[in-house]
C-alpha cells in the first residue's frame, strides 16, 4: 500500500468521521427539538385537563356528594404530580443535550488538531514525494563525478533523486520527467473544461 493510498484513505475518513460527527449533532438538535415540543405540548394539555378539572370540581361541590369531590381533588393531585414530573423530564433533557454539545464541541476540537497533525505531516513529506504526482522518492544518492577545468581533474558529487513515477533529478535538474504528469495535466484540463461549460 503505497503512502498516496493511506493518505487519501487518512483523508477519507477523516472527512467521513467529520460528516458523521455534524449529521449527529443535526440529529440531536432535531431530537431535542422535538421533545421540548412534544412536553410543551403536553404540558399545556395537562394544564388545561387541570383547569377543567378545578371547574368539575366546583360543580361537583356545589351540586353532588363529598365524594366524587375527593375523588376529583385527587385526580388534579396527580395531574399536578405529572405535570412536576414532566418539568423535570424535560430539565434532564436539557442536560443531556447540553453535555452532547459538548461532546461534539470536544470532537470538534479534535478535528482541528488532527487536521494540524495532518498539514504537519503534509510539510514533512513534501521532501519525500514527487512534486507533481506525489509519488514516493525510490532513490536519494550522491554520487561522484570528475571534470577536467583548465587541464586539472576536478572530483565533485552529484545529487540524484528518483521517484516512482519515473522523475529523475539530478543536481536540482529535471533530466527525466514525471510519467503521471501528463495524466495530471490531462485531469486537470478536463476539469477546467467541465467547469466552464
């Protein structure tokens, strides 16, 4: 598996953990919307099933027996015992949103990092890699060399670095140039092309 491979592979996931990371984060919020609604909503039936209940309960007092007002005076009871429940529920349903915020806030944060580690690593490679394929460097060598100048044998070394890709530099010079190149050249004009039309 070449280094390209395990980049892009890093890169990929990378870009899939992020997509995952803010799909949640958009689930959660829609969650948490949802629930906040469906208490309100419930809340504000329970409030009106209590009111309506404390007039049933003033009829009932005034019109019919003790006992079904009792019974009326416990039903609101534990409809208010609900209605305190529900509260609750959904204060803990804030806390739990809170705490998912910050654990995406968290992940987030570490995004940020790896995607430094990853530039870091980019800066360090570059030196490694042919610069325009990104293929990795085969051989990086010196090599001697002999001159005659003004009648004198001059001995002297000669920096070869070769890619995989078939690009060959020697001393700062290309003498063979890159067998992906063409292919670059030839993505990148069709894409300029796709882009423009």
């Amino acid at each position: 598996m070449t280094n390209e491979t395990i980049f892009w592979t890093q890169i990929g996931t990378l870009v899939a953990y992020i997509i995952s990371v803010f799909y949640l984060y958009q689930l959660l919020v829609k969650q948490k919307d949802a629930t906040i609604d469906s208490k309100n909503s419930t809340i504000e039936l329970l409030r009106e099933k209590i009111n309506s209940l404390k007039e049933q309960l003033e009829q009932a007092k005034q019109s019919s027996p003790d006992i079904l007002a009792e019974r009326l005076s416990k039903r609101v009871e534990i409809l208010k015992d609900e209605l305190k429940t529900l509260s609750e529920d959904h204060d803990a349903k804030k806390e739990e949103i809170s705490a998912k915020e910050q654990e995406i806030k968290k992940a987030e944060e570490k995004i940020l990092e790896l995607n430094k580690q990853i530039d870091e690593a980019q800066e360090l490679l570059k030196d490694y890699i042919c610069p325009h394929c990104k293929s990795p460097m085969t051989i990086h060598d010196y090599f001697p060399e002999s001159a005659e100048i003004n009648g004198r044998e001059i001995d002297y070394d000669v920096v070869v670095t070769e890619y995989e890709c078939g690009l060959k530099i020697v001393d700062g010079k290309e003498t063979t140039k890159c067998g992906h190149l063409a292919e670059v050249l030839s993505y990148w004009k069709n894409q300029i092309e796709k882009g423009s039309s």
